[in-house]
C-alpha cells in the first residue's frame, strides 16, 4: 500500500500517459521531446510511489500490468483537471489544441505528413498527437476528447469518411523460410481485436493455406520485432519501404488495400477534416469505399 503522503508527480502522469498513447517509451519520448531513459525515470517514481508495478516485459517489449492500466486512466482524468484549472486561471499555452488520434498503422508515414498540414492550416493551434486502436479512437471522438482520428476498419459512425486505402504487404525477416506444403504459415500478429489481423487470416484461408498465430502484441513494434527475429510473417499497413530489417515476401496471395477513415468529433472545425484528407490524398491509394 502506498504511504498516506504519497503524491502522484504531474510530470511523471504525464510521461505515462504519453507512453499509453504513443504506444511506447521511445515514441512517448519524442513526443515529450525528453530522453527515453527520462520517460523510464518518470514511470519508475510512479512505481515507487504506489510500490507496485505499472509495466512488465514480454519477450522483447513491454505492456502495462492491471495496476498500469488503471493508473493510466486516472492519469488522464488527473491531467484533464490540471490542464483545465490552469487555462481556467490564464496560465499555460494559450493557444487552442488539436488532438489528433491514428492506429499505429503506417503512424510513421502519415502521421507527420497531417500533423504538417493541420499545423499551416489553423497555425494559431498546438497540434499533438495520440497513437491508439480503431475502436478507442473512435470512442474518444464520440466523448469529444479527440478532435480528429485516422483509423482502419469496420466503418463506424455516418460521419466517417474515406481518405483512400493503405497498401498491406507480407514482410519476414530475410532468412526466414516458408513452411513447406501443407504446414502452416507462422503469422505474428496485433493482439486481438485487430482488423489487418483478421485479413491476414481471412486471406490465407481463402487460398487454401492453413495459417497459425505464432506470436501475439499489443503494439506494432513487438509485431515487428518478433518478425524480425524470424519467428514468422507479419502483414503490414504501409506505403513506404519495407521496415527496418524485414524483407518482403510475394510468395504469399495479396491482399487488397485497407480503407483509412477520418472522423471528427460533433462541433469540431470543418477544416480539420478537409485537411487531412487533403494531404492524405496523394499519398494514399484510392478507394472505393465511400
């Protein structure tokens, strides 16, 4: 039980909300503009605090125990309340804020193309940024504490439009062979639920090739990770080259690009939406869905 004087740091809250949205300790850094171990240091005081553990490894990443997701959640609402208390009082960034919210999903491509442009759009606004699944980006737009999500997936909610399509491509690790005949294929996935999961199922088994979960992650770098360590194939979101030590593998059936929504939250500026697609438009293949 932590002591009767413990006190939860804001700084360190806010460190680890960022690693719940950024969807890990290397990315949450950057967004904070601080040191990966400064983010670490962050959530270990928090551990020391409630004397319990907030995050434990898997294999070659990292997730947070029960006590962690907890915290996370009464972080935000903590955060929520200082943040607004000192806007209330005239004292922080003055500047509006735009939250913008995407899947991990080919993050690193399109992320900072849209970021770029909602920032010359509506310059007198901070734009920041949120890394999590289709369905709680979803859920956030509908509670009005995300301005904008990109996501991929069922479609959900009439006012979500189509931004075009992300190409998904087979990637292994080089020395990585594919079973023979009859054996199935090893696939490293996103835990579930997970839509390019799904795909990546759903199209081995239409071609008559048996397929099993080899590996399991809550995020795409341990997606990645396990791929790269050969331990099987992963289907990945993405228009630019291949990830950094994976190779891709044509030897298995295409599958068809995946819709990219946008949607923003009730009363949010009309132009958040047009300039997102916008900017989307040239980089992304197009797409039937409407």
């Amino acid at each position: 039980m932590p002591p009767p004087s413990a006190v939860l740091d804001i700084v360190a809250l806010r460190s680890l909300v960022a690693v719940a949205d950024c969807g890990g300790f290397h990315r949450a850094a950057e967004n904070l503009s601080l040191s990966q171990s400064a983010v670490s240091q962050h959530v270990r005081r928090l551990e020391k605090t409630i004397n319990r553990p907030l995050v434990e490894k898997v294999g070659r990443s990292s997730r947070f125990t029960p006590d962690g997701e907890l915290l996370v959640g009464e972080a935000r609402r903590i955060l929520a309340a200082h943040d607004e208390a000192l806007r209330r009082i005239g004292v922080g960034d003055e500047r509006a804020s735009i939250v913008l919210g995407t899947t991990e999903h080919a993050a690193d491509e399109l992320l900072g193309l849209v970021t770029a442009a909602l920032s010359e759009a509506l310059p007198d606004s901070a734009v920041r940024f949120r890394l999590d699944r289709s369905d709680r980006l979803n859920d956030a737009i509908e509670r009005g504490t995300l301005d904008l999500a990109m996501y991929i997936g069922d479609v959900r909610g009439e006012d979500s439009i189509s931004a075009g399509a992300l190409p998904l491509t087979w990637y292994a690790a080089p020395s990585w062979e594919r079973p023979p005949p009859g054996e199935p294929i090893p696939l490293v996935v996103i835990d579930s639920p997970c839509t390019i999961r799904r795909r990546a199922l759903e199209t081995l088994t239409e071609h008559g090739l048996p397929a099993t979960v080899v590996g399991e992650a809550a995020y795409l770098a341990g997606v990645l990770n396990a791929a790269r360590a050969g331990l099987g194939v992963a289907l990945v979101a993405g228009t630019g080259s291949a990830p950094e030590g994976l190779v891709r593998r044509t030897d298995l059936p295409p599958v068809p690009p995946e819709p990219l929504r946008l949607r923003a939250r009730a009363g949010a500026d009309p132009r958040l939406l047009r300039t997102a697609a916008e900017a989307l438009e040239a980089l992304l293949v197009p797409c039937a869905v409407a």
